[in-house]
C-alpha cells in the first residue's frame, strides 16, 4: 500500500459489519464495562455487590474505528448491551451528555430489544422503543443511555459528530427519571425515586 494511503492520514476506509449478527469485524477498539464499573447506577446496590461477588459479567462493550475527535468527522460504532437484571433492573449503558453539547446522535438497532432513555438537564425527558430496524435520533442537549430487555444482546450502530465527547454529569447521582424492570419475563418502567 503506497504510504499516503495509511490509516494515519485518514484516508477513505472501510468498516465490516456482519448485519446479521449485529458485529463490527475491524473494531479499533472495544470498550467493556463490567458489573463493577456500574456502581452508583443501578436501584439495588446489594444485588449489584453480589452480582459482582458472583464473577461481575459484562454489562455492555462498545466497538469503534478510531477517527479524529474534531469537528467534521464522524465517530461511528457498535453498542452491545447484554442481558441480564440487578435485582430485576435491566442491564445499561452508564449513559451521558455530550461534552460539546449542541451535538445529537442517531442509534440504529440492529438486534435485540430494549428503549433508549433520554432527559434534558431542565427535567423534561423521553423514552423510545429499540426494535431491529428501529432508529432512536438523540437531539443536541439529550442525555442518553441505552436498556437492553431481550434475552440477546441489544446491538445498535451509533453515529455522532466525532468532536461531541462524553460528559457523564448528573448522570452518576441523579439518573434518569425511569428504571426499566423485568421479572418474570415483563417488562415494566417505573418513576426513578432518584431522578
Ligand atoms: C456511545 C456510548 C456507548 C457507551 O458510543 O458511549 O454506548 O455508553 P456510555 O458512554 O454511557 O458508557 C455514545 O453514545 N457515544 O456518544
Ligand atoms: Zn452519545
């Protein structure tokens, strides 16, 4: 390959996605959060601890190919949320803002099911539905954070301006104003008492 056309110089690429199976093939990067670097998330903090204590599974990985975080690119990969409850609160992303927060994003779900929890830092707030082939837009200012509530993973190919960043503010203490539950197979959103 002549030298200009390396990776480096952000020339033109190509990313391999299985569609089927919801799998980036040339990942970057994977990002896992396990059990234990969601503390201070989930309702039932005894159940998490014991979760943990019981071999602290993965919560969710994250697979991107690495663009440049400025203005004008396009930072784009997969969201794998897996299944699994903490004292029957379904699995999720820790969630964020963006950093620079006038920047939206749009979360296409490939497989699985699950909702999309989003809130404004002045209380106003939105659910929507994850379903393949349903495609969630997060508006600039939204907080975000993804539940899974199949028996697979929930798998979503994300796009956003590269220079946005993360900013997980309130998040940690406040929440979001719903927690999603699932026991005995239904699934249920509930005021969060924090949020
Ligand atoms: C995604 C999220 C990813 C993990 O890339 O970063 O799903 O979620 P947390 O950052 O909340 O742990 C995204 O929304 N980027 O902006
Ligand atoms: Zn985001």
């Amino acid at each position: 390959m002549d030298k200009k056309s390396t990776k480096k110089d952000l020339r033109p690429f190509m990313a391999d996605f299985d569609l089927m199976y919801g799998i980036m093939r040339n990942p970057d990067s994977q990002l896992v959060r396990l059990a234990s670097s969601m503390r201070g998330h989930y309702a039932d903090e005894r159940a998490l601890e014991e979760l943990i204590a019981r071999g602290d599974p993965v919560h969710y990985e994250v697979f991107e190919k690495t663009v440049p975080q400025k203005k004008g690119h396009l930072q784009f990969g997969i969201s794998k949320t897996y299944p699994g409850t903490v004292g029957g609160e379904c699995f999720m992303t820790k969630g964020h803002y963006h950093a620079v927060a006038d920047t939206g994003e749009v979360y296409l779900c490939l497989r699985g099911e699950g909702y999309m929890l989003m809130k404004l830092s002045n209380g106003d707030s939105a659910v929507e539905r994850f379903l393949p082939g349903n495609m969630v837009y997060v508006p600039p200012f939204w907080g975000h954070r993804s539940v899974c509530t199949s028996d697979e993973p929930l798998i979503t190919f994300y796009v956003y301006p590269a220079e946005a960043g993360h900013n997980y503010g309130d998040i940690e203490k406040e929440g979001f104003p719903v927690r999603v539950f699932k026991r005995a197979g239904k699934v249920e959103i509930v005021p969060n008492k924090k949020g």
